[in-house]
C-alpha cells in the first residue's frame, strides 16, 4: 500500500505545483492567486513530493528507495499530463481525492 501512496501524493504534488504555473492557471482556475498563494502551492507541491519520497524510503533502502520513487514520479506525471489534457474540468478534484486516497493508503498499510 505504501506504494499506492506515495503515487497518489507524488500525483497531487504535481497538481498542486502546476496550480502555480502561469501556464496551468485558466484550466485550473488558479488566475486570480496573488505571488503569495503561488508560493504556497509551490510549498504545498514540494511538500508532497518530498512526502512520496520519505514513503518510498521508509519501505525499502535507500538506493530502491529512490529508484522506485523516480519510477512513481514518472507514471504520476504521465497520469497528470493526461488529466490536464483530457479532462482539465476535473483535474482538482481527481487532486484533491488522489491527496486524500494516498492517506487513507498509508493508513492501512500500518
């Protein structure tokens, strides 16, 4: 389940750092975010990237750890550049339930 997890965050850390993006903000709806909201989506994404990662370390070593994290970085951002193009209208919400999926995950898992 850890796994899952750390692919569902690394998913809604890429949602939210493209909520910062200039080039993401009209199929988002993030336009009208002041440079302090877009600070704080690029907080809130790095966080949960950075949280996919300690997960992946907690479950293995270091070293696949860290491949297998750079492996889920990939079909996340795969999976997020189909949303974004596919289905910009519910990328939020898949974010915000991917986010919310990934704790429920890790809470099973212990």
């Amino acid at each position: 389940m850890i796994p899952i997890a750390s692919l569902l965050w690394a998913f809604a850390g890429f949602a939210a750092l493209a909520a910062a993006m200039d080039r993401h903000e009209e199929p988002l709806g993030t336009a009208a975010l002041a440079a302090t909201q877009r600070h704080g989506w690029q907080a809130g994404g790095s966080a949960l990237l950075l949280l996919s990662l300690m997960a992946c370390l907690q479950r293995w070593n270091a070293s696949v750890g860290i491949a297998a994290w750079l492996g889920l970085l990939t079909l996340a951002a795969m999976a997020w550049g189909l949303v974004l193009t596919y289905a910009p209208e519910r990328a939020t919400r898949l974010a915000l339930a991917a986010a919310a999926s990934g704790l429920l995950a890790a809470a099973i898992a212990y």
